[in-house]
C-alpha cells in the first residue's frame, strides 16, 4: 500500500477524532476499556497501525502536530512482548510503507520523531530521506539511554538514537518551541538601577554598517555629556531621534558612572527566554530505560513491564519542543502507553496504536492510573493530579497488510 485510502470529509464541521472512528464502519468503541470522560476526543486503537491509518483516510491527513513512533529496531533481539527479528528486506518494507502513511496525517508543521539504535540507523535515516526529502530532515537527536556500563561487548553502548524529520522544515522551525532557560542564562539578567521594569541584560548598542542607512551615523551624547561614536566599520542600531527617545526612556545604560560604551537594556520581562534543543539528551535531563523501568514497576506488574521502555521525561521533551496544548499526537506503536500517558498529563490530545494484546491489559491499566492522578514520571514536573482519559476502539482487522 503506497498511501492511506482517499476518502472526502463529509462535514464542514471542526475535526473530532471521535467522531471520526465512530462514524465508521471499521471501528468498533469498547466502553468497558475506556479510560475517563466519554466524550475525549483521545483514544487507543487495537489494530495493525498500517491498517489503521488506511481505514482512517482523509479523516486524519493533516491534523496530527507530533507523530513519536518507538518501533522494532531489527537490532536481532528476542524481548518478553515481541521478536525483533524481521529480517533486513521485511523491515525495510514495512519501515517505508509506514512512514509514507504517517507523513500524510501530518499537519504543514508538523513532525516525525523515530527511536532507533544503531542496526538500523543509517537505514532509517534514508527512508526518511526519501519519505520525507533531505531538507525536511531536521536532526539527529543522541540520548544517553543508560548510565551503567556493559563490559560484555566490544564496546559498552550508553546511548541511542531519535531521528526527526517535517512536513516542512521552515514551517516547524518557526513553530518549534525552546526549551526553558538555563539557571545560568537567567543569571544573566540584574537590576543594578532599580529599573522599575525590572531584570535586565545589557546589548550592544552598534550593528554592522552592511545595510545601515545615514540616520544611524551620527554622535551620540549620554546624558553625562560624553560624545560617542559608533566604532568603524558599524553604526548605531537606531536612528538618533530613536535613540534619543530610548535613552529618555531609561531604556540605554552608560555603565555606573555613566560615561560607559552606551548598550541597550534587553528586560526579562519583555524577552522571549529559551534555548533551541541541542541534538545532545543527557540521562539527567530526560531518563534512562532503567528509570523508566522503576516508573512502570509502579503502575504494572514486573511481568507487564517492557524491556526497554521510554521515560516520560524523555517524551515530554518531544512534545514539549514539537506541540503545544490541545495539539494532536500520534503514537502508532503504543508498547506501554508512555506517549499516551505523556500526552495526557501534557494536555494533549492523542492517538495510540497496537496490535498486541497488551492494549488492553498494559496500556489499559496505566492510563487509567494516570487519569487517577499517578504520581510518577512527569507527573510533578507538571503538577498532575488527575482527569482527561481516552476511548479504547477495536479496529476490523489486526492483520499486517504489508
């Protein structure tokens, strides 16, 4: 199958998930599974996600912000919930077919973020690459997904991959969002002149003169009365009557004694504070498969939990940097319900997909202990105490089509 089946939407009214997999035939809603509110718009589907997305269609195609997948790495490993051992060429397959669908239900800047270890990486990346073309790839994303060491292997591995690829790259880096300041940027900014608008940094006051017009040559007088001029080759970054305005304002500092290189105030409460994500993720900042672990142990059996789950921190990070509240996620290899979980405590609307039975029993059960108000993973980093929930669907056929 090359792309999701085509078919019209029938209602100019806004999208809603629920009603677009009750109002079809392939869904069927299993009340007795369902999490929470009975009218979310969030929900679980037992089905092959490749048949999934098919039945869904137009339905779904571009409203989905943020699509995570956490699929098989063919990486030759037998785990408690699934065989890992597709074969080079099967995995290739059903890797491209599978993207392809999962491109479509993205919105115009939406993205696809894929875990991945190091058996299948450089394949990954050019399916990717075909998928999505190579200037939509957006980073390789390093995490450090353990902090002890394996001293059984040629080389002990400490980390794996998140590959992150648009539907338009200049359309999601305009809607991407920063993360938060570091302690040590918001160090920067102080009030030494009990400025009533409060902390502030300095900026240079001067620009390169590239593209400068003759407004921004002049002599400027502080307020002591020191003449300053711009140093060569630049040029003030107002004009003089703007500058003048500015320095009235308050908004110029000419250092203590006021006789300083004057320098522009940047306030902390008119600043948009962040940092761009680095392609570097420390098992501090976002968890280990080991935390994660100790997560599940809380909400599931040992026998229930996977061998390599995702930590929530790992996946709020995604979310947080590709969404935003109310957004559509997509996660169509649910395993342990993390994205679903994750998405829930974020406020977002979700989509899991899973084939296997641990739908029902896994994921079941931990959503439903999220929306009692679970206390682990992010929930205090995002004061979570409870609500939301989502729909458990049936879809009509769980066999793998390609």
């Amino acid at each position: 199958m090359e792309n999701m089946r085509s078919r019209p939407i029938t209602s100019d009214a806004p999208f809603s998930l629920a009603r677009s997999l009750d109002g079809s035939n392939d869904f069927t809603r299993e009340t007795a599974l369902s999490v929470g509110q009975a009218n979310t718009d969030s929900a679980i589907i037992h089905g092959e996600n490749l048949a999934v997305l098919d039945s869904l269609g137009d339905a779904i195609k571009g409203r989905v912000k943020c699509v995570y997948i956490d699929p098989p790495y063919n990486n030759a490993e037998v785990y408690r919930h699934y065989d890992d051992r597709l074969g080079r060429r099967v995995w290739l397959d059903r890797m491209t077919h599978r993207m392809r669908a999962l491109r479509e239900t993205l919105s115009s800047d939406g993205s696809l973020w894929v875990s991945i270890d190091d058996s299948e990486l450089h394949n990954l990346r050019q399916i990717g690459d075909d998928v999505f073309q190579p200037e939509n790839f957006i980073a390789t994303v390093v995490w450090n997904h353990r902090k002890t060491r394996e001293n059984r292997r040629p080389f002990s591995t400490n980390h794996e991959y998140i590959l992150c690829f648009a539907k338009n790259a200049e359309a999601f880096k305009r809607s991407r969002n920063l993360l938060a300041a570091t302690p040590e940027i918001l160090s920067r900014y102080k009030n030494p002149d009990k400025d009533p608008r409060g902390a502030w940094q300095s900026i240079t006051a001067n620009v390169q003169d590239g593209h400068a017009t003759k407004s921004q040559f002049y002599t400027l007088v502080s307020p002591s009365g020191r003449r300053h001029e711009p140093p060569k080759g630049r040029c003030w970054v107002y004009s003089q009557a703007k500058m003048e305005s500015e320095i009235r304002a308050g908004r110029v500092y000419f250092g203590r004694d006021g006789n300083a290189v004057p320098r522009l105030k940047k306030y902390l409460s008119e600043a948009k504070i962040g940092i761009a994500p680095s392609t570097l993720w420390m098992a501090d900042e976002v968890g280990t498969t080991d935390s994660a672990k100790k997560h599940l142990l809380s909400v599931l059996t040992k026998e229930d939990v996977f061998d390599t789950p995702k930590p929530e921190e790992l996946i709020q990070r995604i979310l947080h940097v590709a969404s935003n509240p109310g957004d559509l996620i997509l996660d169509a290899y649910l395993g342990s319900g993390t994205t679903a979980s994750v998405a829930m405590k974020m406020g977002r609307n979700f989509l899991g997909i899973e084939q296997g039975p641990h739908i029902a029993t896994h994921c079941v059960k931990r959503l439903r202990a999220v929306h009692d108000g679970e206390g682990g993973g992010i929930s205090p980093l995002v004061g979570w105490e409870g609500g939301s929930g989502c729909a458990f669907y049936s879809h009509r056929s769980k066999l793998t089509r390609v």
